[in-house]
C-alpha cells in the first residue's frame, strides 16, 4: 500500500528548559500508509508532532515534503500542503449546528453548498451526520466526525490523528478503523497517536517508536505483540496486571440505593435511580462514553455533591447528608478524573497537594500546625512507592508530566489505606508501565479487603481488572455482571444504553 | 498586530522584584510629572518622600497613617488568597467609626475603664454587620460581592453623613456636621509620648504575624489558599467554599471596623463626615503591592502611608494639589499590574498565530 514518502523529518532536535523532547528525531511516513507514533508519556510525540503541523519550530532538523525541504512556520502553512489534525480535545461550539461550526473552522461562509459537501464527503467515508443539528444534542463520537469531515473537506494528504479512540466505544471504534482504511487506500496517509497497541497493530502498517526523546525502533506492528510493542516502548517487560480468580467477596462497603440526583445546569448529566452495591475484595467497574454522568456519580459518592435520604450507605451508616471530610474518615476515598484543579492544586508543591486530601485520614498536623516535614514524608512515600518522575516533594504540581502526576493522586489515596476507594479514569493518558503499576495497586488494595470501584472509559483496562462491570448511559446504570462472563461487544451494548443482556447466561 | 502569548515558566524572582520595579517606576513617572507641571524636582521629591519622615514626629504620623492600611490591607489579603473579593473594607471601616463612636457618644462624660473596651467591640461588631451582608448574599443567592460590597461601602458614607448631620451632630458645635469631641475615657492614649502613634501601630502588627501563621501553618489558610487557586480541588478536599466566604468577609470586616474605631478615637478624636481618607480603598492598593503577602503587605502599608504624608507636605511646602497622592497610587498600582501582566505574558508583534 505505501508509495515513495510523503514526508520526512530528520533530525528534530527540540529542547525545553530541562529536557530535550526531541533528540535527532527521525520520521517517514509514505503514501496511503497508516504509521503509528508511539511512545511513552514525555516520549516526545506531541513535540513531533506540533513541529509537523507548525505549532512548534525544532532547534534544528528538516522536514521534507514530496521531495521538496520545506519550513512548516505555523499551522497556516502545514494546512496549505495538506496536513490536517484532529486533536483529542475538540474546539466546537456547542451552541452552534454542525455546519456552522464546520464554516468556521474553515473560516468560509455556512452555505448550502457546505451543506452538500459534508453530505457528500459524510457519505463517502461512512461518517453519519446530519448537518443541521446542534452540537450540543450529538455524541462524543459525533463530535469527533465533525473534526474528521472537517479536515477531509479541505482534501488533506497527511491527516494527524492524536488518540482519537480514547472516547469511543468498541463499536465506534470499529466505524473509525473502516474509514482510516478507505482514506489509506485512496492515497491518504495517517498519523496515529495511540495508548491502545491492539488497535495499532489491527489498524497500522507501520509504527515510529520514541523513547525519552529518542528513535528506539520502526517496526511493523502487525509482526509484533502487544507485549513486545509494550517492551520497546518502555525498555523493558511489564507483567501486565492478571485478575486473581479465586474473589472472596466480603461483606458490602458501599452500596446505593436509587441514587438520584437532578442536575441543576445543562453540562452535568442527572443520576436516575442508580443501584450497586460494592464488597470488600471486589473491584467493580462502570464504563461508559464520557459525558454520560461519570463525574456526576463520582462527586455524589465523594460527597462533593450531597445526596439525600438513604441514598448513599457506608460501612453500616447511611452518609448521604455526610461531608466530603466525614466520609474520608470513615474511610472512603475517591480520585476524581480531572487531574489538574480538581485531584490537585497545579500551583502547589507535591507536599501541600499531599496534605490536601490526607489529613483527614493522616496524621500531617502537629498541635493544630501544619507540619511541612510530615507532608513531605507523606509525598515521598507516594513519590517512592508509585516512582512518580519528579524533581522532589517541593515540585509544583503543574510541572509534572500527566502520567506521573496521575500515579501521584492515585498513590495519593491508596497510601491512605481506604476501605472504600472510587477513583475515575485511572490510567488516563499513563503509560503501559505506568498502568500496569497502577493496576497492581489497586489489586492489591482489593485483596487485602477495600472494596474498589473504577469508573473508566478504557474498556480493555476495565475488563483487564475489575471482577463485575456495568455501564453508565445517560446517568442510568446498567445491571451488572461479572466480568468474565461478557465481552467487550456486549459492554458496548450497555455502554450504548442497553439496560441488560438477555444473551449472557 | 500585538498580542499576549502566556509564558511557559513565569519567573518567580520576578515576582518579587516586581513591587521594586513599580516603585522605581513610580518614582520615574514622577520625575517627569513634577518637570511638567514646572516644579522643582528635587525640591519636590524631597518634600514629598524625606520631609515627612526626618524626625520622629513623622516617623510616629507614618505609624498613624500605616497602621490602618496595613490592618485592613493584611485582612484582605486573606481573602484574595481565597478568591473572595471584598472591596467593601472601606464601608466596613465607617461602620466601625459609626458604631464605635456611637458608644463613645453615649457614655459621654462616664470616667470609666470599660468605655474604651466596649468602643472596640463596637467597631468590630460594626465592621462585622456591615460584610456579613455581601457574604449573605454571596451564599444565599450568589450574589457578587465585588459589587454587593462596594455599593454598600456608599451607603455606609451616606448614612455617617446623615449621622453627623443629624442624629449624632454636636448640640453645641454651630451646626457643623460633627459629633462632640470624645471624653477623655474615649480617646486612645498615645504609645509614644508627644506624638499621635496609638495602639493601632501594635495590632496592626500583632494581625500582620497572626496572618502570617495562619495562612502557611493551619488548615484554615491551606483550605483558603486552596479555594483561592482551585476551587474544585477545594471541594474535593471537603473545604466548604460558603465557610471561607463568611470567615474572609467577617475578618476583614472586624479588622476594617476595628481601624475605623482607632482612627476616630485616636487622630480624629469625634465623628465627622470625613473619617476615612480612602484607606480602605488604598488598602487594596496595598494588599496587590505587597503581594498578598503579610509580610510584603506590612512594608507595602508603610510605603503607601509615606504617599499620604508626601502629598500633604508638598501641598503645604510647594503648593502641590492633593490630588497627586491619588496621581502616586493610581501609577504604583497601574506599574505594578503591567509588571504582573508582563511576568506571565510575553508580547509577540506580528501576525497572531492559529494554535
């Protein structure tokens, strides 16, 4: 399928204050070939990839294009020869229709000639849309074809795309690969920036592998495993986390009963009549698209937003009306998705971030002060314990990459011994190692008697390690089943509303 | 075109120099302001800076004016840490002038030790009342207490007006809009003989440490630090937002109306319609200038109190309109915030790029 190249780079050298993100990065992607970027957190792909589409100028290289050297000065030009990217985090406007919005990212009027032209190219690629709804109605995966059409409507030679399955689901997934394909035997090379190496070696014809900056390999991912595309990524084997089989549920921690909560704004999703109940030892799961009330559930049982009645039940007392404070004492811990502003304060140190959520449940005060010695010890261990990469305790928190800053808060509550721990998105954005250290922890906080409840929208991750799952759609809760009793098609049907299954035994 | 671009690593030392900077600055501009309005420069620098502090009467009157500034300045710091923006401190203060020279009023001619006391806790009470009704609305109806507090800092003007125009107007004082003159029992006494300096100097000081351990040593202050920079991290670490709206809003205003108390029973000695010579605005000056800090905010006080006495002295030995006291204020502040823009920000010239 691949033709001469396309592009080249050669050379990139980028450095930053303190690290060189890029170190004589060499890249080549030819025509109609699918190559994956992969890569550790701070590997350098995002560096890459913004001198590819001029977001960034390297210190020093050059880049290529169809035989000619070319200066990729800003994103203005990278677009003029062809280069399109869809980012993981879409710039749409909410209030406005698909059309509108399409217009205005390509800064022409929203004509019915547009109209016609995204039917057009809509159909052609197997991307459903209607132009005429209003962004706000549409599904993340919609969303994510308005970006796609909106960079197939300007013909792209090169299309960029940075970890577009991250939110989607199994089938959508699946619509996704159909239509890269069709563009890659139309003579349309992709870029994919990707976590997930099952979907890279099903998809990609090629992959570019970076380690701390540098080419570790080129390799041909349909010729390798997960596990030896895992091993050149990190430079080393992972022992990826394996369900202990033999559960013994205990006694339940956490249930709730007919949790409903009714929004007060149009961005959060309202909780109805959402029912589980959590033993200790268990690790129970919830997938589901983002968006579909996950934070919503998170805060009720974190206590950030207050429950009524009997709605919420812990260790034996019902602590619907319970602060965030009481409940941590009781010994329920959560880590919302958010990271930055929400799990922690970016501005602060790892020690204060420390002390932010573990003096409730630890001893960081003395006679009323807040003992900075304490907090540092407390932040070391997390540091030590997860090998969270960071210039030390007094390290803002901001200046962490996202992986170790989410081994951080993660580390964070599981130090604290919780008997109850919620915790959102754990592995977002960290890396294969990274996860697996994750993963493990929470196993092990499961087996030494916590009950554990992980909402996620990485649904290998979900499978991997929980012992029952379900799937929140429009802030319903499915029912739940155990895990190895379903596949990753049939959580789809109920992270896509389903309620139950009939089919599973 | 010129634009903004967002630095990636603002530089922490700039942050400190930067009220260095604004200063200097400060002082440039005013060469050239003084050279303008055809005023002898150095004559006029130093009437306005050396004058009124080379001796010790003014060193004192530096205290009188510094003290209150620093005082509401350093409570006020505490809330903008934590994102509650009281520009109220003003009225808070006339609260605490009306309410405590209401009491002194009332036991007019009583010799008793218990008189000065209960003035204070008049003033606190007063300052009190008067931010407890921004931060009601704040956490009842999430009303903005920029505004909230502001306009109720006119009403306050207003009603010590209509206080010293009537109700409270000295009986024998010719109709002027002025209490009587408080009894002994209802003065502060002067900490250093000969001079004004009252006991406003010491708390002012007493407040600046109490803050200072308070912000970086307890709960309270890490939980106001928090909610200041990330709300939602503050709630998910249990600190509840409408409790750190309430303390801010009540310790400035028991701070605010506690200086307002000390300036009518000290310097001013009776209530009159002019009690305030803006120390509760300038307090915010002052709060920025000493970057939140209560440190940087006791030193940035007595900066600020020097520009006070500066603008008197060059009003009396050069003929100089006050109103370049408000002219020295407005350019600190306004050098002091483009120093802050320019540390965070750098200036790109040339065509904006699509990120």
């Amino acid at each position: 399928m691949a033709g001469s190249s396309l592009v080249t780079m050669q050379n990139i050298t980028k450095a930053y204050p303190g690290v060189l993100a890029n170190d004589a990065v060499h890249f080549d992607i030819g025509h109609g070939e699918i190559h994956a970027l992969l890569g550790e957190n701070g590997a350098g792909k995002s560096t890459l990839v913004k001198v590819l589409y001029g977001l960034l100028q390297p210190d020093s290289g050059s880049v290529t294009w169809q035989g000619q050297a070319v200066k990729l000065s800003s994103p203005s030009v990278a677009r003029s020869l062809g280069i399109a990217m869809v980012f993981q985090h879409f710039s749409l406007f909410e209030s406005l229709t698909v059309v509108e919005n399409i217009a205005m990212g390509m800064a022409v009027p929203a004509t019915d000639n547009l109209r016609k032209r995204i039917i057009e190219v809509s159909n052609r690629y197997g991307l459903p849309l209607e132009p005429n709804r209003d962004v706000f109605t549409l599904s993340v995966g919609e969303r994510q074809r308005i970006e796609i059409i909106r960079c197939l409507l300007q013909n792209p030679k090169l299309l960029i795309m940075d970890e577009p399955t991250s939110v989607l689901t199994p089938q959508e997934v699946q619509d996704l690969f159909v239509t890269l394909k069709r563009l890659a035997s139309e003579g349309v090379s992709i870029l994919y920036i990707s976590h997930k190496l099952d979907e890279i070696r099903e998809l990609c014809d090629a992959a570019t592998i970076l380690r701390g900056g540098k080419n570790v390999a080129t390799a041909n991912p349909k010729e390798e495993s997960a596990q030896s595309l895992a091993a050149l990524m990190i430079g080393e084997d992972i022992q990826p986390a394996i369900r202990t089989n033999q559960v013994k549920l205990g006694e339940p921690l956490l249930a709730l009963n007919q949790l409903t909560i009714t929004s007060k704004s149009v961005q959060n999703m309202s909780l109805r009549d959402i029912n589980l109940k959590v033993h200790a030892g268990e690790i129970v799961g919830i997938a589901g698209v983002a968006g579909n009330g996950q934070d919503e559930l998170l805060s009720a049982i974190a206590g950030e937003t207050r429950s009524s009645g009997e709605m919420i039940w812990l260790k034996g007392e019902f602590v619907s009306y319970w602060s965030v404070g009481s409940r941590r004492q009781a010994g329920l811990c959560a880590v919302p998705e958010e990271r930055l502003g929400h799990a922690a304060v970016p501005s602060m140190s790892l020690s204060e971030n420390a002390f932010l959520t573990g003096f409730h449940r630890q001893k960081l005060r003395t006679a009323g002060l807040v003992s900075a010695g304490r907090c540092k010890k407390a932040a070391n261990a997390v540091i030590d314990e997860f090998d969270v990469q960071c210039h030390g305790p007094h390290s803002a928190a901001s200046s962490l990459s996202g992986g170790n800053l989410q081994k951080f808060v993660v580390g964070r509550e599981i130090l604290q011994a919780p008997d109850v721990l919620v915790v959102s998105q754990p592995t977002w954005g960290v890396d294969a190692g990274a996860a697996a250290a994750i993963h493990k922890a929470l196993q092990g906080l499961a087996k030494n008697g916590a009950a554990v409840l992980v909402i996620s929208q990485d649904l290998d991750e979900l499978i991997a390690i929980t012992d029952r799952i379900g799937a929140l759609c429009a802030g319903r809760l499915s029912k739940l089943y155990a895990t190895t009793d379903v596949d990753a098609q049939q959580v789809g049907q109920l992270m896509g509303g389903t309620h139950s299954l009939e089919v599973v035994a | 075109m010129i634009h903004l671009q967002r630095r990636a690593n603002p530089s922490k030392l700039m942050g400190y120099l930067a009220p260095f900077i604004a200063l200097l600055l400060t002082l440039a501009a005013g060469f050239f302001l003084f050279l303008m309005l055809g005023v002898p420069v150095g004559e006029a620098f130093r009437a306005y800076f050396i004058d009124p502090i080379s001796d010790s009467y003014g060193l004192a009157e530096l205290g009188v004016k510094a003290a209150p500034l620093i005082m509401i300045a350093v409570a006020l710091s505490l809330g903008f840490r934590a994102g509650v923006w009281n520009i109220g401190a003003e009225g808070q203060f006339i609260l605490g002038g009306i309410c405590g020279g209401a009491v002194a009023l009332y036991f007019y001619e009583v010799e008793a030790a218990y008189v000065l006391p209960l003035m204070c806790l008049a003033g606190i009470a007063g300052g009190m009342l008067w931010a407890a009704i921004p931060a009601l609305l704040r956490t009842t109806v999430n009303a903005n207490e920029i505004l909230t507090s502001l306009m109720l800092t006119y009403v306050a003007a207003l009603l010590l007006s209509f206080l010293v125009h009537g109700p409270l107007r000295d009986p024998d004082g010719f109709n002027f809009p002025e209490s009587r003159l408080f009894h002994d029992a209802a003065l502060l006494p002067s900490v250093v003989q000969g001079t004004r300096l009252h006991i406003g100097a010491l708390v002012a000081i007493f407040i600046t440490v109490m803050a200072w351990v308070l912000l970086s040593r307890t709960l309270l202050g890490f939980a106001l630090r928090v909610n200041g920079t990330a709300p939602r991290a503050a709630k998910h670490a249990g600190f509840g937002q409408a409790g750190l709206v309430w303390f801010s809003l009540l310790f400035t205003g028991a701070v605010a109306g506690l200086a307002g108390l000390f300036e009518v029973a000290g310097p001013i000695g009776q209530l009159n319609s002019t009690i305030s010579p803006g120390y509760g605005f300038t307090a915010i000056i002052v709060a920025f200038l000493g970057r939140l800090h209560p440190v940087g905010v006791f030193f940035a006080g007595l900066v600020m109190a020097l520009s006070y006495l500066g603008g008197e002295s060059a009003q009396i030995t050069l003929n100089m309109p006050l109103a370049v006291t408000g002219v020295f204020q407005g350019m600190l502040l306004f050098f002091l915030l483009a120093a802050d823009v320019l540390i965070n920000y750098r200036i790109v010239l040339g065509r904006e790029r699509v990120a």
